[in-house]
C-alpha cells in the first residue's frame, strides 16, 4: 500500500484536488513548530480519514467523497495527525481492517455478514438477522443519537465467548475489553478510538468498581453521555470523557439493572447440535472476517456523511423497544425488503421484552395487581398486592415484595392510593385509573396464547379496563365491603427505598 503526506489547508488529496464544496487552498506556515496528535479518526474539511494497519504499519485511508487514497500523515496549518500505533494495534487489543474494499451494495454486503455468522456461530435464523443489523449500524453509529446494546448470554459452553469473537470482530473498530477489567482503561479507550467494546463474562459482583461499569454500559446508549473525572496530578481540574459507543457482552445471567436489561438486543444462545461449525477458529475465520472488515469501512466511508436521524414506522408502541431498535434500522431505510424483515422481527423482540419486564420487581406488582381487579375486588391495598405475589410465587414467606415495597412501586409507576374509610375502617385504597392499568398491562403481562400486542392487535380488547376506559369510565370509588387497614397505613405513605 502506497502512502504519502496529505497537506491540509483545507485537506488536499492524494493527487492535491480540492474537496467538494472546501475553500480556497491556502500555503501552511512552514516555519511554525506544528503539534503533533494522535488520533484514529478525523472528519475534516470535508474528508474523511480512517485509521488502517497492515504489517506492522499504521496510516490512514483518506475519503474524498468520491475515491480512496491513503496517506501516512494529514497536515493541518498548525497541527499534524498521525495514526495511532503503539501495543494496542500491534496487540490487536484494537482490530482495524487493512484498507477499504469495494462491497457492492449494502444487501450483499448484510447478506455476507449473515453467511460468515452461520459458518462459524450456532444463533437462531432471526437473531443472525439482528446481529447483522446490528454489525452495520455500528460504522455509522456516531451519526446516530443512540446505540443499544448486544448481549449473548446463556450457560457455559453455549458458544458466547465464539459469537464475540466472530460477530464482534465485524463490528466498527472492536475493543477487547476481556478479562480483568478496570474503570479507567474503558472510559479512555472509548475516548480514544470510539469503537465497538467488546466485553466477555461480563457478570460482576457488587463491588463498587463493578457498579461504576454497569453505570458506564447504561449511560453509554445515548450520545450525550460523559464521565467526569479529576486529572491524577491536578484534582481541581476535570477531565471528560465520551462513552457513547455501540457494546457487546457476554454473559450468563440478566442484569439486575432493569434500565440496562431493556436497553440490550439479547441473543440467547444453547448448546450446537451443529457438526459443520469448527471446533477451533482457524487463519481462514480472520482471513474472511478481516475482508468482511474491509468492505465495512468502505461502508462507512461512503454512507457516514449522509446518515441521518430518521423517524421509522416500526409496528410496535413500546416506545424504549422502538429506542433500541431505531439505530439498527436507519442504515436499512433504502432497502425495503430489509427494513420489512425488521419490522417483522420488531414484534417478537418487543413480546420477549414483555417477558423479562414481567420477572422485575414492577411486573410482579403488576401482574398480581391486574389478577386482583380481574378478580372483581373493588378495595386493594398494597398489603393485597403482597399477598397476591407471595400466592403466585409459591413461597409465601420469602418474596421480599413487603406491603412497604410495593407501596413504593406503585408510585413509581403512578399508580396513587388514597385514604378512605371502609366500613368505618381507615385504609389506603389503590386508585384503579383504567387508562394507566392498559398502559401498564402491555408494558409488563405477557400476552395469553393466542393473544397479540402493539399494533398487530390490542392485548386488552376483551378487558373490561380497556373497554372502560375507551369509554371514559372509572372504576376507582371502592365498595362498602373493605378489609382490614395495611400494615404500611399506620403512619401515611412509606419511603422505604425499593
């Protein structure tokens, strides 16, 4: 690979043609002192430079707009940058393509993606589909407000640590960040390289260190996201640190962060029973999936400065599903036949959503909430709900679900009670608001056998709350008959943390 210096005032090419739309060139003062900086990535002046490593050299493949070239160095008026090179390229800590390499169109390319998955990881047909999604949106996704996460997880020997090895090193400059892991090195490699980190067993336990990185993989979905921290040498001054960047996780168990649990594109993965997958990978897997790496940077190049934020129709309302799946959609809104295979996946990713959500804390309330009102009771109280998840559970005597806790999840998912007296007796009454309970029984009941969700049709048709409250009824006045006062309404409302 042939590379040379590319002067910069504005950015020059290889052959020294200006940018499309740049300014006049104009002369660097050649006997300023320039500083040099490190960087992987440069959008400048209308080009694009992306850092490319091949026997041992680094440089950059430098995009016009129109062809690629490749240049060592991109010289500015009062700055040089140059491609990193230091133990983590040469260590592959960091896995860069070679050059970029013509990849027809972008079906072909998804078509390539799923092809290489299947060779060489056992996954369900549909979840080859997300992972190939997924694998795409990650080259543009700096363009993109959000990135979700994506979690294989399943028992040991199930072929996680595999589909991060071949899945994740397909994704846009993928960061090992295996093994023993510290708060530090994740928040400056992102900061550095803005790539795809790729994490394996990542179940932690509670130390605080492991509590900092779940907080790094949740507030990291969104673009705006930084972590602050004090220089080492000088505690009055702050560093900040960007840490939106695409993540895929191996694990074995859930998180207990629920807002992390729903921000993941989760791949459950078994035991192959398939004898065509290699035992071991071997020279030809990285020889194909550096090729596949190439074409996805010549991806990149040509479709990132016209990406851009575009509402899609998706056949769900679950607004934090269409969150998660939006980013992997917009790369696909030019191929219709992708993007419909994506809508029709949509509606079983979101009822799998429904499934985990029914398990948290919120959905037991839920749920035994909705079974009690079911029932035909006019007067529940939280001490009631408690009961009901103790009865469902099996175990009446260990659920933790105290009339307490679920007091104050009811408030947080605006569910009010207030003080009337039944019989003569004081009790906080749960408020039934018809419209919430429809709202919250899509979100957190897994739908019935038979029964649909979202847009394919409404789980609550045949409930009397949606009946009730597509007419404008309430049944929140409780009846004469009551029970006796909860346990948690001696004193008022309970502030007991959850």
């Amino acid at each position: 690979m042939t590379t040379k210096k590319v002067n910069t005032t504005p950015i020059t090419g290889a052959e020294g043609q200006q940018p499309p739309g740049g300014i006049p060139p104009k002369q660097p003062n050649t006997n300023a002192e320039k500083k040099e900086i490190q960087t992987s990535f440069l959008d400048y002046n209308g080009w694009l430079f992306e850092e490319v490593y091949h026997d041992g050299v680094a440089s950059f493949a430098c995009w016009d707009g129109q062809q690629v070239s490749y240049c060592d160095r991109v010289v500015a008026p009062t700055v040089e940058y140059v491609p990193i090179l230091d133990d983590r390229i040469t260590k592959q800590v960091i896995s860069l393509p070679q050059k970029a390499q013509d990849y027809g169109n972008t079906v072909n390319l998804l078509d390539e993606i799923r092809a290489f998955i299947h060779k060489y990881a056992d996954i369900s047909p549909a979840d080859e589909y997300w992972c190939s999604w997924y694998v795409l949106h990650t080259h543009i996704y700096d363009k993109l407000r959000t990135s979700p996460l994506l979690r294989f997880i399943g028992d040991i020997g199930c072929g996680k640590s595999r589909c991060l090895e071949t899945i994740g090193g397909l994704c846009y400059k993928p960061i090992s960040m295996s093994g023993a892991i510290t708060i530090a090195p994740i928040f400056r490699m992102i900061e550095t390289f803005k790539g795809t980190v790729i994490i394996d067993e990542a179940d932690w336990s509670r130390s605080d260190a492991q509590h900092f990185i779940v907080k790094i993989l949740n507030n990291g979905f969104q673009q705006t996201s930084t972590v602050t921290r004090c220089k080492p040498n000088n505690p009055c001054e702050i560093d900040a640190f960007s840490i939106f960047c695409p993540k895929v996780l191996a694990t074995r168990y859930g998180f207990n962060d629920q807002a992390l649990e729903s921000r993941c594109i989760i791949v459950r993965m078994e035991e192959t029973g398939r004898d065509d997958i290699p035992t071991l990978l071997n020279p030809t897997m990285y020889a194909n999936q550096l090729a596949i790496r190439n074409k996805l940077l010549m991806f990149r190049l040509k479709n990132l400065a016209s990406t851009s934020i575009e509402e899609i129709d998706l056949p769900i309302d679950d607004r934090r599903v269409r969150q998660t799946v939006m980013p992997l959609a917009q790369p696909l809104i030019n191929f219709p036949d992708e993007l419909t295979r994506l809508k029709q996946l949509v509606i079983d990713f979101a009822k799998e959503n429904v499934k985990v959500r029914a398990d948290s804390p919120e959905g037991l309330v839920v749920n035994a909430l909705i079974q009690i009102v079911d029932s035909g009771e006019k007067v529940i109280t939280s001490d009631d709900v408690s009961k009901e998840i103790a009865k469902a559970s099996g175990n009446p005597t260990k659920t933790g679900m105290t009339a307490s806790r679920v007091g104050t999840i009811l408030r947080s998912l605006g569910i009010d009670r207030e003080l009337k007296r039944v019989n003569g007796v004081p009790k906080r009454v749960i408020k039934i608001d018809n419209v919430k309970l429809t709202k919250l029984k899509r979100k957190y009941v897994i739908p019935l056998e038979g029964q649909t969700n979202d847009n394919e049709a409404d789980v609550l048709d045949g409930s009397r709350y949606a009946r009730n409250a597509r007419n404008g009824n309430s049944d929140t006045e409780p009846s004469a008959e009551g029970k006796e006062a909860d346990d948690d309404d001696d004193d008022g409302w309970d502030s007991s943390p959850i």
